[in-house]
C-alpha cells in the first residue's frame, strides 16, 4: 500500500511528460496543464510537494534547495525585466512617460532589500498596482495567477541570496521576528 501513491505519482508525471506537449511550459505554467484533469491536478500537487518537500511561508536565503528552484523561477519568470543579473532596467529611477518606473534591480544596488518579504511576496503575487497608494502607476505584472505561493518564496529566496551578508542582515529587520 506504502508503493501506491508514488507510483500513481510516476504514473501521471510520465502522462503529464509524454501526454501533454512541450514539459518546459508545463513546469513554467503548471496550472494550464494540472487544471485540465482533476485527477492529473492533484496526483501533480502531490509531486510537487513531495519532489520539494516543504510548505514555504518566507524567503529563506540560506536553504539551498529553495534558492536553487528559486533561481529556475525567477530565469523563467523575472529575468526578462529585472535581468539576468538582477540588474534592472536602465534609468530605473526615472519614470517613463507613462509614468510607470523601468523595472529595478534586484541586486545590492536597489531598493528591494529595504522590504519585508512579505510586502515583497504581495507584490509579487498581486502586483504592484493592487499596493499602490492612488494615483501612483506600477508596471508590475500578478503573478499569482502563474507562480504558487512556494514558486513566489522561491524566487525571493534567490534574489535575497546573492546579496552580500550586510545587506541580507539589514534586510532581515523588516521582518517581524
């Protein structure tokens, strides 16, 4: 009885591989394919879960398996804007015509580090304009119709853990201990 579930889960990953088209896709927008089949959905949550093995509620930057799928993350979903190297758009601090902000860089030499994560992780997940103040424009899209909650920490521990040890220690006191 111990075999069943890992084998049903082997069974749909396979299904879910070689059934259902391009696999990068699937693991960059896993909802488009999971929410197809309600027994392929949850036989594919519990892989996930099981293949991570944690249920993550903040951005641990010293847990190298979160920070590893971390960076898979946030190449597949944040570098377009924020940069390979985390290095933001040119001119970062000063706002298009539109009056929206390039996107900055999330390296040492931007303003993310003087976030909590989780003003970061709403951000993320809902998008800048939900935690505007009125009348100031965000260009920062939701991502939490595409990333879960453990994508979104993930991609936050990344970006804390390539920050030098003063930084990711200034950072920590915008968190509630």
């Amino acid at each position: 009885m111990k075999y069943v579930a890992p084998a049903l889960g082997f069974i749909a990953l396979c299904l879910m591989a070689f059934g259902s088209g391009n696999v990068l896709r699937q693991k960059m927008y896993p909802e488009e394919y999971l929410g197809k089949n309600e027994f392929l959905e949850t036989v594919g949550r519990y892989i996930k879960g099981a293949l991570r093995g944690y249920d993550y509620s903040y951005a641990d930057a010293k847990d190298r398996r979160l920070v590893n799928y971390g960076s898979l993350v946030y190449t597949a979903q944040c570098a377009s804007c924020h940069g390979v190297k985390l290095q933001g758009q040119p001119d970062w601090k000063v706002r298009k015509s539109d009056g929206v902000l390039p996107a900055p860089p999330h390296d040492a030499t931007g303003h993310t580090w003087h976030h909590s994560d989780d003003l970061l992780f709403g951000y993320t997940k809902l998008g800048g304009q939900a935690l505007m103040l009125k009348g100031v424009k965000s260009g920062m899209p939701a991502f939490g119709a595409f990333l879960n909650d453990d994508d979104i920490w993930a991609a936050l521990a990344y970006i804390k853990s390539t920050w030098p040890p003063e930084i990711q220690a200034k950072q920590a006191h915008q968190n509630p201990k």
